[in-house]
C-alpha cells in the first residue's frame, strides 16, 4: 500500500520525508512511471542490481582462481557440470534473501537480531566479519597477481582497491553505487574471453557434462576441492548484501518477479564466467598447470601468456584485478549493511557520511584493514586466500538456516512465504554444504594432529 | 496535508512569492512521498519487529548446530595454523 492511501476512517497520514527517504522515492519514481507506462525493458533495467551484483561479486579473485587451478589439475571432468548446480544452489538461497528484503524493506542482520534474539544476531554478524576480512585480504592478493602481470605491485593494488572503495561511496547515492559497480562487474566476462582465446575444444566441454567421476587425488583433496567450490558460489556475505541491497533499492513485493529475473541473470553470467576461468585453467593440463600457484606472483595470467598468447594472460590478468575490484565493493558494503543494522542506527548508501557514520566507517574500515594485512611483510597470504572460501563454507550453514526461517515467517513475509519446493531446495541446499564443509575441516583436523593418514 | 506543512508551523503574513515556493516544495514532497510504501519509510523501518517465540526443541537445535559450526571452524583454523609451519 502507497503512503497516502486512505486507512480505517480517515487518511493516514505519511511519515516525516528523510533525505534518505527522498533518494529511495526518487528511484521508485522511475519504477512507478516505467510500470505505468508499460515499458518492460526499462522497468527490467531499473531493478536489477542486487541480484547480479550477488552473484558475479562471488566471481571473486579466490574464486576463479579456485576454478583455474581446478582446471590446470584436474581438467574439465566434475567441474563443467558442477559450476552450474552450485549457481542453481547459490540462486535458491538469493532468490530468499531478495523476496524477504523486498517484504520487509529490512536486511538480514536486523530482522534476524530483532526477530530471534541479540545473540543470534550478533554471532550472524560475527560470522560474516570473519569471513568477509579474510575474503577480502583474499581479493587484494587476487588484484595483485592480476597486477604482477603488468610488472606493479602490492601497494598499487592496495590504492587501487581503496581509490575505489572511496570513489563510489562518494555519490551518497545507493543507485550511483550499484550502477558503478555493475559497470566493473560485467568486465568479469573477460574471463570468458580468456576462455575463447585459449581455443578450447567445444567437443571436450560438451563431454564434460556426462558427469566424469572425481579425476583422481585423495578423498581429502576431493573434500578441499568441494568445499573450496561451494564457498566459491554461496557465501554468508551475498546473504547480508542481497537482502540489504534489495531493501536499500526500495523494491517491494510488486517488484519480485523482476529481482527473480535479476538473480537468475546474476547466476546464469557467474555459471558462464566461472566456466570460462576453468576453461582457461584447463589449457594449462597437460603444461606443468598442477605446479602453478594460483596466489603466487604473476599465477595463471603469465601461464596462459606463454601457452596460448599474450591476449588470453592480458585478458585473464584483468578480469583478475576486475574480479578482486568489485568484490572488495561488494564484501565491504555487506559489512557496512550487518554493522549498522546490528548498531541499530542508518544503514543506506542514500544516507549521507553524516548520517549514517557507523555504516561509512565499517564500509572503507573493512577495506582498509584487509590493505594493511597485505602490505605485512611475511604474512601468509597465500594460506589465507586459499582458506578463504572453505572457511565461508563451514560457516555457511547457520547463516541459511536463518534465512529459511525468515522466508518462511508468515508473520513478516505473509503471502510471500516460501513453497515447499523452495523450502525442500533449501534444506538440501543446508545439508549439502553443511556436510561438505564439515567433512573436510574434521578430516583436516584429523590429520594435522595425526590421526588419520593423508 | 503533507508532510512539510505539518511539521511547519506558519507564523504571520508570507510574501506572495515565497508562498509559492512553499507550494511548489509542499507538492515535490507529496510526489515523493506517493512512490513509497508506507513500511517503506525510515521512521517505520527503525521501529523493530516483534520477537518470535521459539520453542525449546527449536533453540537446543540452533544451539547444538552453532556449538558444531564453531567447532568445525576452530579445527579449520588449526589446520590453517599447522599448514603454516
């Protein structure tokens, strides 16, 4: 219901106009007048965002570096079929959050900490800060090798990064930062194009869906490889974003089918990028690619470079940098969402600094300590970026079991609870990453102390 | 009524032309205020929800899965330690 609609006897009076509320009204404006005027493209266009930024923001520098070491090891068998699942996967869980951030115009560390309780929120929220600074020294190490193949080093990649962070919360505009950010992100089709310039064989792709078993290696490494690929597609970061962002856009319940639209676009692009990354990668097969470290210098780019040319290490090198870029952006606005939602007080990019303190100051702090780890002489970053996503993955479980409690709250959601085909979609979903991630840091465990053989 | 003008209270006689611009702002606010939903306000999104009843089975099995979760993360954690010497 609009804000001036009549209620009970007389008309209700709307509440006090906020600046915030004057950003987020003049978006929706442009929505309201598309719809009316039946312009389906436009409309599209202006609501999508959350869902694709989502899913190619998990196109992240780990990632495909994740997916190209896959290839480089263990060819094509397993993954092409896999990457898609897991971005069917990664769909039910953000087609959640989208629905409950449009019903509820909250984000998932409020309602969570309001609905279930302060310390079920603010484990989510710690949860998420862990997670999302080791992924973030992740992707400024991704940025780094990307930028190692044009001979510049860490501290460019830190100015890069922050230069960034700085430049698209300048605006004070939630639809100047998404629409930046979804400008850098569609540059993470470049590593489709590194893919198509290694000339793969179309015929080996296709093969590549019947299928093939685990191509060898031991059960821990299978556990690695599977946990390292789940935290690669879901992450407890996209959970706190989407639902955030869908909110902070304005989009309400009229606005589902199109942030339906939006997700799954988000996921068909990330399946096709990741592909190509692992396309890329597994040119590297049968040319010493299992000895290549991924976090290492120049990694892949410079592989590909002396494989299949200068193009595919060039192409490869800045979808990298790319990949680290939007990923930082999207990594930090999640913690600036879960910190302010959890402090209770404004937490929009149509809030101004001032305003909206809490929100400014957890969004570039975050960034800022993640630069600061990797400009640490000595410090392990190649054990971080590679740890990363397993760790998003064991701590993945709680975050979506909340996330299906909230869709299914009649109270908040009413008739847009979830069906249950979702809720079955997303129980298996719980179960699959639930299981994967903790059979690997038990078996993990296990032998570091000993226990069993690797 | 919009929303300017109640929170404006309105002393004296206004110059014609200053009038105007009062009206012209009052209606730029009720345009805006007409494209959101009322929930959609910050004044109606910072009031917090009602806190659901959760019941014992319910909060033992969020417990026991979050006891779970951090013991899986501190083993990952070691191991990352260990891989590191």
């Amino acid at each position: 219901m609009s804000a001036t609609e009549a209620t009970g006897a007389g008309v209700a009076l709307p509440p006090p106009l906020t600046a915030e509320d004057a950003a987020r009204s003049h978006d929706r404006s442009r929505v309201h007048h598309a719809r009316a005027h039946s312009r389906r493209w436009r409309l599209l266009w202006l609501l999508v965002g959350p869902g694709i930024l989502a899913m190619l923001g998990e196109n992240d520098g780990p990632s495909m570096i994740a997916y190209a070491s896959d290839g480089a090891q263990y060819g094509l068998g397993l993954f092409v079929p896999l990457i898609p699942i897991l971005f069917g996967m990664a769909f039910v869980c953000q087609e959640m959050c989208m629905r409950v951030g449009a019903v509820t115009h909250r984000g998932y560390g409020e309602l969570v900490l309001q609905r279930y309780g302060r310390v079920w929120g603010w484990f989510g929220a710690g949860d998420l800060t862990l997670t999302n600074l080791v992924t973030l020294v992740a992707e400024f190490v991704a940025i780094r090798v990307g930028l190692a193949y044009f001979h510049l080093g860490s501290g460019v990649a830190v100015a890069l990064g922050l230069a960034l962070v700085l430049f698209t919360l300048s605006g004070g505009r939630y639809w100047r930062w998404e629409r930046i950010v979804l400008g850098l992100a569609l540059f993470n089709g470049l590593f489709l194009v590194a893919a198509i310039l290694v000339k793969p064989d179309i015929g080996t792709i296709a093969s590549a869906f019947d299928f093939t078993p685990f191509p060898g290696g031991s059960f821990n490494t299978l556990l690695l490889l599977l946990a390292s690929t789940i935290g690669a597609t879901v992450t407890p970061w996209m959970i706190f974003f989407q639902q955030s962002a869908s909110a902070d856009k304005g989009m309400t319940p009229v606005d589902i089918r199109h942030g339906r639209y939006d997700t799954a676009t988000g996921a068909v692009l990330a399946s096709i990028f990741g592909l190509g990354a692992l396309i890329a990668g597994a040119a590297l097969l049968t040319r010493g690619g299992s000895a290549i470290q991924g976090f290492d210098g120049a990694g892949f780019p410079q592989a590909l470079k002396q494989v299949a040319g200068g193009a595919a290490g060039t192409a490869f090198a800045l979808g990298l940098v790319e990949a680290g870029a939007v990923a930082i952006l999207t990594i930090s606005a999640s913690t600036a969402y879960a910190a302010g939602e959890c402090v209770g007080v404004s937490h929009s990019f149509n809030s101004s600094p001032r305003n909206a303190a809490v929100f400014y100051v957890a969004n570039i702090g975050s960034a800022l300590v993640a630069a600061a780890v990797i400009l640490i002489p000595g410090a392990p970053l190649l054990s971080i970026a590679l740890n990363a996503n397993v760790l998003a993955t064991v701590l993945l479980p709680v975050s979506l079991i909340f996330m299906v409690m909230l869709a299914n709250d009649k109270r908040l959601m009413g008739p847009w609870v979830n069906g249950r085909s979702t809720n079955t979609l997303g129980i298996a979903v719980i179960a699959f990453v639930g299981i994967c991630g903790a059979a690997y840091g038990i078996d993990s465990f296990l032998q570091s102390v000993g226990l069993i053989g690797s | 009524m919009s929303a300017r003008s109640r929170s404006t209270e309105t002393t004296g006689r206004v110059p014609a032309i200053a009038e105007r611009d009062v009206q012209r702002q009052e209606r730029f606010e009720d345009e805006l205020i007409m494209h959101l939903e009322r929930d959609q306000f910050v004044e109606e999104t910072s009031r917090p929800v009602a806190r659901a009843e959760l019941g014992i089975a319910v909060t033992s099995a969020l417990w026991a899965l979050r006891i779970f979760v951090v013991l899986v993360s501190l083993m990952v954690i070691y191991t990352f330690f260990h891989q590191l010497h």
